[in-house]
C-alpha cells in the first residue's frame, strides 16, 4: 500500500438533530439509524460500538473491555461506568512467573475477562431507552451481509493477520486465506453475527454464561490459559464516581482509576499558571505540555491502579495544591528526563466515538482489545478475539498495580466530557454554569491522556473540532517521565531543533506510524443554539455526521 499521507481537508460538521463521530463510516451511520428511531445517544453509543466490532476488529470487540461517560441533559450530571474485566481467580504472579520472567504480550495469561458485553448493557440499563434487539440490529447485519474494508482498517487489519492472527488459535477465523482484507473487500463475520444475536436475545448472561463463556473458557484452555467459567460468571461493571477538574471556564471529566483519565487532569492542573502561547505547535507551549505530561506519567505509571484492591489518593493527585507544588518541578528552559512520583496528601489500540441527541444527552465511549487484536485468539465460532489486559500488570509484587487474582489492570482506554464550569460565570450567562460543552476522546494506548490534553487545549482555546484534531501532535512514546518524544510532520524544522536543544530527545514521524499519535473524535454542543459541532480524526477512516 502506498505511503499514508494526510493532504485532505475535512469542515468541522454541523447539525442540530443529533450527531454521532466515530473511526468508521458504517458505525457512524448505524448509531444515526438508532437516534433516527427515536434511540437517545446511550443507545446509539451502544450500536455504534457494535457496529464498530464488525467493522474495526483491528481495534475493538465484545472480547475486550469499554469505559464511558454519559451526560444527562435534564439532570446536567455525569456519569461514569467502568467496564473492565478483572485478572482470572487461578493467575497469580507464581504462575506467571513460572513462564518467565516477563508476559509475553499474546500470552493466553494476559487475558483478562471482557467488560464490554456487560458495559454495554448496564449502560442501556440505566441510561437507554431502547432494547438491545434494537440496538445490536445494524451490527448484526453489518456482520451477516458483509461490509466493504476501509482502508486504514485494512492497513491494520493485514498487519495484525501476521503479528496475530495467524499465529493465535483460531485466529485463521478473522482472514481471509490467513491474510486480511484489502481495501474495499467485503468481509463476512458469521460468527460475530451469531454472538450479538444470542447477546440482543439473552442479554449479558447469554456472553458471561452458556455456549459463548463455554467456548471463551475451552479456547483459553486449550490456548494455555487458566481462565474459568466462574472467572466470567462472577464479572460485574462498576458505577464509579466521575472525576474532573477546571481549567479557564471548563471543566475536564474523566473515568477514575484504574483508568489514566487522571493523568490529563494532573497535566493540565499544571499548566493552568502558565501564559501558554497562542500557537500550538509553538516550541515554548509544547515543551510545557510535554513536561506537565512527563510529571503526570511520573505520578500515573505508579499510582493507577484497582482502587478496590489497594488506595488510590484519586484527590490528592489532582488537587490545585499538589500542583502548585509539583509545577515548581518544570524548567520552562530545559527537559527533566528523570521525574520522580510525588507525594500526593491522601483524599491501548482502541475506538474511541461520542454521540449528542437532540435532546442533549452526550455519551463519549471507548472501547478496545488492546495492542488491535489483543491477543488474536478466537473462541472457536463466536467471531470476536480475546484481549490482552493482563499484560498491563506490574509483575513487582510490591507495586500497586502487580498482578494478582481478580484484580484490574491499569487500563489505558479514556472517555472525556466537558462541561461549562459552575465558578465561571464571569465569562458566560451563570444559567449556562454545568451545561454540555463537548464529548471527545482520542485513543490509542498511552497516548490518550496526552492526547486529551492536546485536543482539550485546542478546543478551549477556540478552535472547531475538526481543526482542533487535524493539529500535529507530541507523544511521549512509552508513557513514561523519561520517554523519547515522537513528533508528527507537519510540526516545524525550527520547533523540532528547538526542542532538541531543550534536552528532548524527539524523533520525526509521518507515514502509517501516525497511528502512534491516537485517533480523535469530537462534538461540541452550544448550550443556547443546540447547534452540535462535530469533527472526526484524519487519522482514521472515520467521519462526524449529524442527524436530519
């Protein structure tokens, strides 16, 4: 396939009846068919994220696991479902260790039990309005008829057939001839087909128990695995409080911990006493974002954890007071490579889409295997592959987030909300206070907190969605204090030596690497038009479209 470039121009997309912007046309049209029948946008996130797992298994899947965020218009609360699986009962950090002294990332051991399945019905549950016959329909079609490949799809999806799927057990089921779809080519998954339609009869315990746990059970067994039917049975989602901070009129939400969320809301309370540039690709404001990243990775990489196994201090890490002292830490001169965790006082591969209904609710949804297809291993007819999770885990038995038996890992995969601030009335009619200002999100592993903080900035600053996600982008590769810098063309010669002789050591990105910089989606909701603006990332096949 050529090489990928990015010459195209998209307008940031504009309607009032109810948008939705996802990775993939297909999906984006089946949560339109949803809102079109009268489904609110938990239901259209629902279908969307369905339909997505038939045309982007590269990325996603009811094999793996999903957060999300839904704004609820006549209330204006957020909240915050967590649905991520949890390590099996039997894998305990002897058992792994006896394997070697690190998880091999497709290792049968990495899997964790899926959330998704259980995700997507709790949020129907509590915030949806339709059933799930309803709601799977356009996926299971999509699956039954065949769809055509997208390209970038396509890219990933023939690369994940040889890192993966050729060599996962029944991996051979998601190719073509043990290859994967070329651009434009239809592909048929009826075994995902069958899945979603005993899901859209039996609910969440037609996944968790009976045939399809029977063949995620005996598949994992015959993989190696250790997980059991119990292991699936017991699985729950969680209700968790949302968590947020302000930032100039706005207020960031994010999902807690054991999700980084966190780690875009510590860098951005860091930068909030700075006078950032106007310009973002300007040398001096991306060496502020990168450093106020490199703390909060400092911090996060140590922290983020399962808080129902070991204390996460969730308030002291995003207090205003820890950054005031944690920003003391920045040299607006020179990059600190060697940034230690602080002290705070006590208190992945994925797709990422939003929705806005016409009455105003907002969902902003992830859902992702991890590392594409997870580990690429398919229980044998059932047409979706099982993630990788597992291999998150710290195997230092002294670390907050090391392996143990029913605990969950640190997850990358982030959902965002943004509302108007309450304290911000100087700045808009006190009535609008708490109002829906945007869903949005950008995936791709740890890439995402440092993408929220990007795309946030833009979009407080004024910029479309569209614009704010076409920007050049940073990320601080392997999520860590110390990290190279990878910056994508279209970032300046000028702004790169300078960050160089800052003490980054950056490399220069273009092509199909650009994946390493996420993939965004946004809508923006004016509180007094209901005019929804929406914008979806260059760096995906997807598209925003608004509902007549």
């Amino acid at each position: 396939m050529p090489e990928q470039i990015y010459s195209s121009r998209r307008s940031p997309v504009m309607g009032r009846g109810g948008m939705v912007a996802s990775s993939q046309p297909l999906a984006t049209a089946a949560g339109l068919e949803i809102l079109s029948q009268g489904g609110n946008a938990a239901d259209a996130a629902v279908a969307v994220a369905a339909a997505l797992n038939v045309t982007e298994p590269t990325s996603t899947g009811i094999g793996g696991d999903m957060f999300a965020l839904f704004y609820e218009a006549k209330t204006g609360q957020v909240t915050a479902l967590n649905g991520s699986g949890r390590a099996p009962a039997a894998l305990t950090l002897e058992r792994v260790r006896a394997i070697g002294p690190e998880l091999p990332p497709y290792h049968p051991y990495t899997v964790t039990v899926p959330g998704a399945c259980a995700g997507w019905c709790d949020l129907l549950a509590r915030h949806g309005s339709l059933g799930l016959p309803a709601v799977l329909a356009p996926a299971i079609r999509l699956a039954e008829e065949g769809f055509p490949v997208a390209p970038i799809t396509s890219y990933f999806w023939r690369r994940g057939a040889e890192r993966q799927l050729k060599s996962a057990l029944n991996g051979l089921e998601l190719t073509l001839d043990g290859r994967g779809p070329n651009p434009g080519e239809i592909f048929h998954n009826p075994g995902l087909a069958r899945t979603l339609t005993k899901v859209a009869e039996g609910g969440k315990k037609a996944f968790y128990e009976g045939e399809i746990a029977e063949a995620v059970v005996s598949t994992l067994r015959e993989a190696g695995g250790c997980m059991t039917l119990d292991d699936l049975a017991a699985h729950t989602s969680t209700w968790d409080e949302p968590i947020s901070t302000t930032y100039h009129g706005l207020r960031l939400w994010e999902c807690p911990p054991n999700g980084q969320g966190i780690a875009a809301l510590i860098a951005l309370n860091l930068l909030e006493a700075f006078d950032l540039p106007p310009d973002p690709l300007h040398p001096d404001r991306l060496h502020l974002e990168i450093e106020a990243m490199r703390l909060a990775f400092a911090d996060t990489r140590w922290y983020v954890a399962d808080p129902a196994a070991v204390p996460v201090s969730i308030r002291g890490l995003i207090s205003k007071d820890y950054a005031a002292e944690r920003r003391r830490l920045i040299d607006p001169r020179k990059a600190t490579l060697n940034q230690q965790r602080g002290v705070p006082v006590a208190g992945s591969d994925t797709v990422y889409f939003c929705v806005v209904d016409k009455w105003g609710n907002a969902c902003s949804f992830i859902n992702s295997n991890y590392m594409g297809f997870g580990t690429g291993i398919v229980p044998k007819g059932w047409g979706f592959t099982l993630q990788n999770r597992a291999h998150n885990f710290s195997l230092d038995p002294a670390h907050p987030n090391a392996l143990a038996p029913g605990k969950r890992p640190y997850h990358t995969i982030i959902p965002a909300m943004v509302t108007i601030d309450q304290g911000a009335s100087s700045l808009i009619h006190i009535q609008l206070a708490g109002a829906l200002f945007a869903a949005f999100g950008v995936m791709g592993g740890f890439m995402q907190p440092q993408g929220h903080l990007q795309v946030f900035l833009a979009l407080a600053q004024g910029l479309d969605p569209q614009s704010a996600l076409d920007l050049p982008r940073f990320c601080i590769e392997d999520g860590t204090a110390g990290g190279g810098v990878a910056l994508e063309t279209g970032i300046s010669d000028e702004t790169t030596a300078d960050l160089t002789g800052r003490g980054h050591p950056v490399r220069r990105v273009t092509g199909w690497e650009r994946a390493l910089f996420g993939r965004g989606q946004v809508i923006l909701r004016d509180p007094e038009t209901r005019l929804l603006t929406g914008g979806s990332d260059p760096r995906a096949d997807g598209c925003a479209l608004p509902l007549v």
